[in-house]
C-alpha cells in the first residue's frame, strides 16, 4: 500500500503509481523494497534502497524510474502521463505501445 493509504490520507492514482513501483521493483529483482519487521513502518519512515548485488545491472533510467514511482510524496510521484515519457521507455517503439 502507498503511504497515504496507510496513512489514512486521502488519496487518487497516485497510488496506483506507487503500486507499480512496488510491482516493477519485485519482477526486477525478485525482492520487496521494504522487508523490515514492519513494513508499514518502513513504507512510511524509511527509505527504499537498491542493493548493487542485485541492482547494478539495471540502467539507471530504469533505477531512477523506480525511485520516481516510489517517491512517497504522492504530490512528486511520477504521473501515469510523466511515466510513459520517461526515457526508460525510449526503448520501446511506437509498435510496441499499441498494444
């Protein structure tokens, strides 16, 4: 959950940009991005991190990407709009985005 549901705050598709961070960040490298004793906790006070061993092989559009996403200032967060024209996806062709 992003930090302003927790929170109890009132809250929009900023979350839902939060949620995919959390996704990305688990289909990349196979681990949460919090996993504290209490993850709300962490979700909330603490600092997501990228371990090298895992993270050090992913470009860092798709490292700042992710961060973006999990900015937990819903205000700051990454639009849905401001995420398919981040440069991370220059990769991908207009072909591709039709799905």
């Amino acid at each position: 959950m992003a930090p302003e549901v927790i929170e109890g705050k009132p809250h929009g598709y900023a979350c839902d940009m939060w949620s995919l961070g959390v996704i990305m960040y688990v289909m990349l490298s196979g681990r949460y991005p919090f996993t504290g004793k209490n993850v709300e906790h962490d979700i909330i006070q603490e600092a997501h991190n990228f371990p090298k061993s895992i993270w050090d092989k992913f470009s860092p559009q798709c490292l700042y990407f992710i961060d973006r996403l999990l900015t937990k200032d819903p205000t700051k967060r990454l639009t849905a709009a401001e995420a398919f024209k981040h440069p991370w996806f220059d990769i991908l062709t207009d072909e591709q985005l039709k799905i």
